[in-house]
C-alpha cells in the first residue's frame, strides 16, 4: 500500500480540545487516529492540514477509480485535474484566439489562419496539473499528514477498511472521520454511451483533437466546454433537454446561450439522445429533436456533462449511521439549516464539499467548510462556514457571475412585488475597434453585455443579487460579493465613485427598473 507516513509523534491522541457543539469527547481515545479524512480533494486536503497543525494525528485516504475510457490522475481532487484548473486554462486558451483575432483592429499583422496545436495545450495543462499533484504529497508530508493511496469503505463508525489497487487490504481506527469523497460526472444509460462518449474527466487528457464535438447537457460543464472549444477552433454543438444553466438567473443564462449561438456554436434545444455507435473512428448518435422525431448525426466526439453523483455508495456509509439523501444519494446534514456544522447522523463523522446534501459544489467553498470544522473540531473555535451569498462565475466565452441567487430564487423567497430590479445593457471598450470592422463578429454586433442588482425596497433597497454577463465576469463579481455580503445598499452602489473606462463601473450607474416599464439603453464608452 503505498503511503507517506511522517515521524511519530509522542502521545498524540490525548488532551484534543473540541467545543461543545460538536458533541464530540477527543479527551483521551483508543483509536489510531484523530481524524481520518476520506478524499483527497480540495476540501479534504485543506481540512487536514488545518487539523494537524493543531497538533491532530492526521491521515488522508484518496483513489480515483478509472473512466470507462481508461482516465485517472493524481492527489488533488476533481478541480486540479478534471475541473476548474484545467477548464479555466482551456477558456484562456479560447479567449487568447479570440484576441488574436480582434488584433488586426488594433495594428496588428496577424495571418487569417491561426493555427492551434491541441496536443501542445494538453500537454501543458497535464504537466502543470502534474506538478500540482507533486506539490500537494510534499505538503502533507511538510504537515505531518499520513497520505494512503487507497480506497476506502466503513466496517463500523470508528474503522474503515482501505484496499490499495494492488488489492492489499487493511484496517484503520479513528475518532473522528471527515467525508470529501466529491462526485463524477454522469453517464446517460443509454446504449453505446460508456463504450463511445467521455466526459469532463477525460476530456482534458484527450491526445487527440477532439474534432467535431457534441455535447450532451446544459449544465455549466456543458457550456463551459463547449465554448473553449469553439473558441479554439473546433466545431461544437450543444444538445439540451430543457433549460440551460439550472439554479441560475435564466435571463443571465439564456443571454449566454444566446451568444455562444451567435458566435458559432450549435443549439440543439428539446433534444434527447438515445443510442450512441461507433462508425470508424467517429461516433454516431441517434436522438430525438424537439418534435419527437428520430434523427441522428455523426461526430468525432461526444462529450456528455448531464450532471454529476456524489460517491458515497461505495463508502457502506450505512455500517457507520450515516443518512443518505434518496435520490441525490449525497450525505444529509443534521443542525441549524442543512448540516450548519457539516455533521452527520454519525455525530463523530463530517462531510464537506459537494458530497453535502444542500451546499454550493465550488471548490472555494470545500476548502473554507474544511478549514473551519477543523479549526472548530481541534482549535477550539466555534466560527462555522457561512454558505449564503457565495460567488460563482461561469467561464463560458461570455462569462456569468454573481453572488447569491438568481431573480428567480429572489422571487421565490421574498415574493415578486416584494424585490425590484435594476438592469442595464453595455459593451465593453475592448469590443469597440473591432466592432468597425467591416463584418464584426455578430455575437458582438446582434448582443451587449448584461448587468442587473437585486433589491429589497423594504429594507432601504439592501442588495440580494448582482448578475453580471461579459468579458473577465468573475474577476469584476469578486470584489462586489464582499459589498452583498456586508448587506450594501443600492444608494451604496450610486454613490460608488467609478473606475473609468472599464464595465465595472457600470454598476455605480443603474437607474432603470423592470416595474416602471422602461427600456434599457445600450450604455458604454
């Protein structure tokens, strides 16, 4: 079994301080362990760490099953390899063709053919990723935290069994267990859908050129993927059963759709694949269109990103008296909200990250929960995550971020007369040059940039929403999530001096609201 075991110690599982909340006596156990935590992902590297630095005796158990398609990776969790890091240097590599071609506007002799080596971004991106997974080991190492390459399973609520992939098997007691096992993403059980499709999991390690691409799905994996990769210079089509960016502001949702649209990318809306076959080296899939007709097509990639499930049946979670949700079968959290200190049913054992019934799926969000249940369970402090208003961002080619929820989740909660909105268009300064071009791009030229503030008129127009959709949305959301979270005001925002010319600013300037009625005019440099 490979493993990475630190110097021992002295007496390391005597006088462990927890407080009171977490109904848990440290003070003296029989076990092996403080804390064993199962995965080895963003989450739970950050909790462990934070544990054993209060002087915890530490270890992390992670395994990463292979893909149909034959895809595993290294310590890190899904983020590192297959999720964020990846996808956000594929999105650059996107935008940086992008301002390839807008150079030409600004004086730059660029050839009208660019051309793009797929095999050099994927062995950039792996090797970084690489180097990332190195440097994770020397971490918990430099932390004095036991790392197992092994898969694990409860026998009772204080012993896992761990099984290594050469099959050796043994036997680990801790008092304390932390589950951040994460999830993968979902296969449709249709005919040929293992044997001929990847999924974000391979997509990033592809050595060859992913060609003409489906993707299956409307989720933000979906649209992400799909848009780095048109922008890059591969063909790319987009099937969706019904709405696109679920849990999303849908006006922000459709506006990004609806660019990518414009831009090149196909929109198959109210289509269903049924059957997928190979055909040489290509796949052909067969599905039906939003009238219910049988159609099919042929690809050179299919890549399905329909959703994702929590890895928790291979734990036997149920030998340890820890609750399952039914249908997401991710962990269910008991206190104040849903699981306000990331416990279980098992009051000695935690979840965190996306394998906790309720919670955000953001990596950010994993990491802080581990942090603080460490500091709480070992450290003596009795600060807990605070899981409202949390920012995201949707790296599509046009970006969507906020903080908080959608109009939709505003209505729901406070009711429709209850909130307003204020709302405005705009084009970035960046896109004016090329948009003089003779045939600009019609994404540019047929849509604008988006922005919105959610307010509650009964508490002196307090912000519960912003939504902003257009270039670097992310980098602009991250600072304004702070002004939402501290409970700003939309006459905060009015009084805000601006920083001129950039799109930010237009957030200091929104006077139009959806209940008078008017119209939005196109604002900008």
């Amino acid at each position: 079994m490979q493993s990475s075991s630190p110097a021992p110690r002295g007496s390391p599982n005597t006088e462990t301080v927890v407080v009171a909340e977490n109904h848990i006596n440290f003070a003296s156990h029989p076990y092996e362990y403080d804390l064993i935590v199962i995965g080895g992902g963003s989450g739970g590297l950050a909790c462990s760490k934070q544990a054993a630095s209060h002087g915890a005796k530490v270890a992390v158990c992670d395994y990463v099953d292979p893909t149909p398609k034959g895809t595993s990776w290294g310590l890190g969790g899904t983020c590192v390899n297959v999720g964020c890091i990846p996808k956000k240097l594929m999105h650059r590599a996107g935008l940086i063709h992008e301002a390839i071609l807008d150079a030409k506007s600004f004086g730059f002799a660029c050839p009208d053919d660019v051309q793009h080596s797929w095999e050099t971004l994927v062995d950039n991106v792996q090797n970084y990723i690489g180097s990332l997974n190195f440097g994770y080991r020397n971490e918990l190492r430099s932390a004095n935290v036991e790392y197992w390459n092994s898969k694990a399973r409860f026998i009772d609520a204080h012993t896992v069994e761990l099984r290594d992939a050469q099959g050796r098997i043994e036997k680990k007691t801790a008092a304390a267990f932390v589950i951040s096992v994460g999830g993968r993403p979902k296969y449709l059980d249709v005919e040929g859908d293992r044997e001929c499709c990847v999924t974000s999991d391979d997509l990033f390690s592809l050595k060859e050129p992913p060609g003409r691409t489906l993707v299956v799905g409307a989720s933000y994996v979906a649209l992400e993927c799909a848009g780095f990769l048109h922008a890059i210079g591969f063909s790319s089509t987009v099937m969706m059963r019904s709405i696109p960016l679920r849990g999303f502001d849908q006006q922000c949702a459709q506006l990004v759709v609806d660019y990518m649209q414009k831009d090149g990318v196909d929109i198959w809306r109210g289509c269903l694949p049924k059957k997928f076959e190979r055909v040489g080296k290509q796949v052909k899939v067969h599905y039906t269109d939003d009238k219910g007709e049988m159609k099919q097509d042929v690809f050179d990639t299919v890549l399905l990103a329909i959703g994702r499930y929590a890895l928790t049946k291979q734990l036997d979670l149920d030998k340890a008296g820890v609750k399952v949700e039914s249908k997401s079968e991710k962990i269910v959290g008991v206190g104040e909200g849903i699981g306000d200190t990331e416990q279980t049913t098992c009051e000695h054992i935690f979840a965190i990250g996306d394998v906790l019934d309720g919670r955000p799926e953001l990596t950010p969000v994993a990491i802080q929960a581990g942090q603080l249940l460490a500091d709480r369970l070992f450290g003596n402090s009795r600060r807990k995550m605070d899981y409202l208003g949390v920012p995201t961002t949707v790296f599509t080619p046009l970006e969507a971020s906020c903080p908080a929820g959608g109009e939709e989740e505003a209505i729901k909660t406070y009711g429709k007369d209850k909130i307003e909105v204020y709302h405005n268009l705009y084009r970035p300064l960046e896109w004016a040059l090329p948009m003089m071009e003779l045939q600009p791009r019609a994404a540019r030229k047929e849509t604008a940039c988006f922005l919105k503030v959610i307010v509650l008129p009964s508490e002196q127009e307090r912000i519960i929403g912003m939504h902003i959709v257009g270039d670097n949305a992310g980098e602009i959301i991250q600072g304004f999530a702070l002004a939402v979270k501290l409970r700003a005001c939309k006459r905060d925002l009015d009084e805000l001096v601006g920083i001129h010319p950039t799109s930010a600013e237009s957030f200091t300037t929104l006077s139009v609201t959806k209940s008078s009625g008017k119209k939005v005019k196109l604002s900008g440099c």
